[in-house]
C-alpha cells in the first residue's frame, strides 16, 4: 500500500485577493513505501507547496491526501501525529534552531511525542551520530556553529523523531560539494539502515541520479513526468523543453551513443561512466560499430 | 495563516486614485478626517458615506475590503456606542427602571460609529492605493519644513520604510519557522496561558536571531552603497502634482463646505 498518496490535490495562495496563485494543481500521486524519491522542478513549480501538506502543514484548497490509507483531514486532532510520522525537513532549516545546546535543539521533536529520558538521550546521540556531530559540537549553543554544522543540527533534529516518512527540502542548498555528498550520503544511509521512505527536493539532477529510485518532476503546478529514474532520463529532450538538464555525464554519454559508440546511454553517475567507458576500451578495436 | 492579514495592504492598480500624487492623497486623506469631524449631525455624514463609496468605486478597490478592514475596530464600535447610548443625558426617549436611553445619546453613538467607520476605511484607502515606498516618500517631503526646527525629517522616514519594508518578510518568517516547529511537534493551539506563553519560545528566539542578523545585513549593504543620511540625496522618481491632484483637492474642499452647510441647516 502506498503511505503518501493525493487525490486531485490542489493548493491555491491568497485566494480572494489580487495575488492569487495555483500554487499546485491537480495532482495525483502515490508514493511507496521504503523509496527514495527525488522531487525536482524549477523555482516556483510547487515543490515545497506539494510536500508541506503531506505532513498537514497546508491544508489542500481541494483533494485528498490519504497517510496510510488514511484520510489526513478527516479527524483534525490526529493531525499531531501526523507529524511524527511524515518528517518535514525544511528548506534552510538552520534558522529554526532555538535552544542553548544543540543536544536540546535536536530533543524538541522527540520531547513533544513524549518519549522518556532514556529514549530521548538514546535517540539524540543516533542522530547526532547520523549527520557526525561530535560530543563535544552537541554541547555547543547551535549559534556559535557554522552553517552546513547548523544544517546538520536541524537535519538530526528531525531525524531523531524516527519518522517513517522523511521528507527534506533542499537539503543541499547554499552548501559546497563536499558538504553536499556529506549529507545526501548520511541521508542514504539513514534511508538503508530505517528502510523509511525518503522524499528529497532538489534542484540538482546530478544529486537526484546518486540516490533517488524515483523521480518525481514538477512543471508550473503540475506533475511533468513520475517515474523511475530510466524512465525519467531517458526523456532528456522534453525535460530540457521545461528547462532541466538530465545529468551532465549522461548527457555526454546520449551523445557518444548518437555518434555510434556502442554504450549504454542509462549513465547517471561518476562511478557507473567509468565503469562503461572501462567496458567501452576493454572491447578494443570494435569501437565503432 | 498570518498572511491573511490585511493592514496596510497594497493592491497594485491604475486607477486615477492609484496615480495620483501621494503627497496628495496623504492631504486628501486628512481632510476627508477634517470632514468627518466637523460634521456635528449624523445627517450630515452621508456626504461623508457618499465620499467613501465614490472614492472606493474609482479606486476600483474592491467594497468587500472595507468589511475586511473594519473587523478589528468593531469591538471599539460596539463599546463607545454602549457607553453613549446610556451614559449621555438629555431628552428621554425610553425608561426602563434606571436605565434610560435618550435623544442625545442615541444620536451621539450613531455620529461616533460612523465616523470611526468611514475613519478606518478612508485611511485604508489610502494605503490600499500608495505602495509603502511611495508613501513614505510622500511624508518625508510633507515634513520637510521641520528640518528647519531640527527633526530628523529623512532618518524618520528612512525608518518607517524600512520597517514598512520588513513587515511582510517578518511575517513570512514567522509563519515558517511556526510551521518548521510545528512540523517537529510543537504544540501552541492548547495548554493554559503559561504553557502558551513557553510555546512562543522556539519561535521567538530564532525570529529574534534573524531580525538581528538581517538588521546588520542591510546596515553593511546600505553602507557599502555609501549611504550617509539625507544630505544631498536625489531621487530617481520625482513627485509632480497632476490635474487629478488638483481636481481630488477641489472634491474635497467642496466636500467639507457641503458638510458645513448641512450642519447650518440640520442644526
Ligand atoms: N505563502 C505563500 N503565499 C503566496 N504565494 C506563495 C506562497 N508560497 C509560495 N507561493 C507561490 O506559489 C508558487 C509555488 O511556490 P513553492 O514554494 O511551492 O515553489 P518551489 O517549487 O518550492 O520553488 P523553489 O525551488 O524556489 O523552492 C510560487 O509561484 C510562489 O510564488
Ligand atoms: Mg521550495
């Protein structure tokens, strides 16, 4: 069964006065257990509109979401626990952090479902464990720490609620490459080690293609395409119609396979190009078919 | 949720009322109030509602924002209007056991309604149809002649745009770090007043942390963009006044001269 799924969901802002904006339109999707799934669009198609109400943060102007089956607005009062298990991460999420020590930043979540001491204590130091912090940064007032320590903070805080659905927008934001793959890869390894579904927002195909199973892309309030990575790739042309690139590296890979090189064009990553172009030279002298 | 407030609100248009001038409008706006206080008999407000209807039809602001903007004033409304209409002596016009209602007092709380009415509305009007910059603009000239008694006329108005200027990001901040908390399980719908009040915390601390961050921000950049008060400042827009601004002034000065007239006549 799926956890997420939206029925006909649409979401429109400031109705009733001259700004109105459909913000999202329509939209019905499910989402299955146990995925990860990258959720990629440009600046302003709806994405943070979308994932702000699967955890009842907005509520839909019309549809349905069901959590588990369930309808989200049916009974406003579990809307609470909702929240416990659609965890929302969200975008700069630095600037959330309130408390003195960056350990009771990260326990706010898991005190507010009125979890025990022990519990707490033991699920801070697992996240805190998850994004790397130290003993010493967890101590720490979170102002004094640095942006990306800031963000993990905030990240931990989440994840320390166990959520069985977490979601993150933009996670990777204003951060550099390495601290990009640092946390896309903590976030996978959460994801293996829970077996939880997984939503990422971003903006970078790149990013997308290192871990998402899925994809799901949004154009101007609608759903463009929802498929498996393959699927979504291998529609490089319309995707650069809406104005996303697929991945650099496939990109160049679609291109030897037009000039007749017989390679996969299914190249999303650094690791699987050097593998096909090993093959590729491995094959010698046929290289031109 | 805190987006659906509506003081001070801007609706970008091209009406006459919206291109007219705002230094204009700021003076029409205060004499439209002259109006409404010097009209001493209800009577003689319907120029005043009339004034308001005309004013809303043109601005092609829509009637249904002027409920919207009246909302918060009507507990003023209701309690002035009670405190008149048994408070104020004069010919009787019921009696039940003590309390008696008179002539006098009735036709107090309808002339105090109406004008705190049309008050609110006319002068929302007037920041329905001036965007912020604009106004702010306006009043620093207005006030230009108290340079010269040594109020800091630009550091003021600079203020009040700035802060006019932050309004809506503060509120669009606090509405995010509300949901960022809420979505972490913080509880501020229920509890008694001081579990409320300890709810506030998680979003205080960081609007407080943002507000001041951000406040030293635009310092640096207005400095790094030599900002150095109002001496020798230009402005790329210049104000000019219109025939419309002459023709809105006439309306106006007419306006209270009927009002004057109908109080001759009523009294
Ligand atoms: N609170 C709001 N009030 C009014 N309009 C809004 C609000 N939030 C978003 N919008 C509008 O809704 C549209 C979708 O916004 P949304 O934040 O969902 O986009 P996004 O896909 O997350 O973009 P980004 O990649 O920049 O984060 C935008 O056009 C935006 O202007
Ligand atoms: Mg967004």
């Amino acid at each position: 069964m799926a956890v997420i799924k939206t029925e006909n969901l649409s979401h429109v802002y400031s109705e009733g006065t001259p700004f109105v904006k459909t913000a999202i339109d329509n939209i019905s999707i499910e989402i299955e257990e146990g995925q990860m799934i990258g959720v990629i669009g440009h600046t302003g198609s709806g994405k943070s509109t979308l994932i702000q109400h699967f955890n009842g943060l907005l509520q839909p102007t019309s549809g349905k979401i069901y959590i588990d089956g369930e309808d989200m607005w049916a009974d406003k009062s579990k809307l609470r626990d909702i929240r416990f298990k659609v965890g929302l991460v969200f975008q700069y999420p630095e600037y959330q952090l309130f408390e003195e020590t960056c350990y009771k930043d990260i326990a706010f979540g898991p005190k507010n479902m009125g979890l025990d001491e022990g519990e707490i204590d033991r699920r801070v130091r697992e996240a805190a464990a998850f994004v790397s912090l130290s003993e010493e940064q967890l101590m720490k007032s979170p102002f004094e720490l640095s942006g990306g320590q800031k963000r993990r903070v905030a990240i931990a805080g989440v994840l320390a609620m166990k959520p069985k659905v977490l979601i993150l927008d933009e996670p990777t934001a204003g951060l550099d490459p390495k601290g990009r793959d640092r946390i896309l890869g903590q976030i996978k390894e959460y994801h293996q080690e829970e077996k939880n579904t997984v939503l990422i927002v971003s903006h970078s195909m790149e990013d997308v293609a290192k871990f998402a199973q899925k994809v799901l892309v949004m154009n101007r309030s609608k759903v463009f395409l929802y498929d498996s990575v393959e699927n979504v790739f291998a529609r490089a042309g319309e995707l650069s119609q809406i104005g996303l690139a697929v991945p650099q590296i496939t990109q160049v890979f679609m291109e030897l396979k037009k000039r007749g090189y017989p390679v996969n064009s299914n190249v999303y990553t650094i690791e699987a190009a050097k593998k096909e172009m090993i093959r590729l030279l491995e094959k010698g002298g046929e290289v031109r078919a | 949720m805190l987006r659906d407030i509506t003081i001070g609100q801007y609706f970008p248009g091209q009406s006459p009322i919206h291109k007219m001038d705002p230094r204009m409008k700021i003076i029409a706006t205060l004499l439209y109030i002259v109006m409404l206080f010097v009209a001493s008999h209800p009577l003689s407000l319907i120029v005043g509602i009339a004034m308001l209807v005309l004013m809303y039809r043109v601005s092609g602001i829509p009637m249904k924002m002027i409920t919207k903007s009246l909302k918060p004033v009507v507990p003023i409304i209701i309690f002035t209007s009670v405190l008149n209409i048994f408070f104020v002596s004069g010919d009787p016009l019921f009696q039940f056991g003590f309390i008696e209602i008179t002539r006098q007092g009735l036709m107090l709380a309808i002339l105090m309604s109406v004008r705190i009415l049309c008050l609110i509305a006319g002068s929302s009007l007037l920041t329905y149809t001036t965007s912020p910059i604009e106004l702010t603009d306006a009043i620093e000239i207005l006030l230009n002649p108290l340079k010269k008694v040594k109020v800091p006329v630009h550091e003021l108005s600079m203020m009040m745009t700035i802060a006019l200027r932050f309004i809506p990001t503060l509120i669009e901040e606090t509405d995010k770090i509300m949901n960022a908390q809420k979505a972490r399980g913080a509880d501020m719908e229920s509890g008694g007043l001081m579990q409320r009040a300890k709810a506030l915390v998680p979003i205080l601390v960081p609007l407080f942390v943002s507000s001041f961050r951000r406040a030293d921000e635009l310092a640096m950049a207005m400095e790094c963009r030599c900002y150095r008060g109002g001496d020798g400042r230009t402005r790329m827009k210049q104000l000019h006044y219109s025939h419309r601004d002459w023709i809105a002034l006439c309306i106006m000065l007419v306006s209270i001269a009927a009002v004057l007239l109908l109080n001759r006549i009523l009294a």
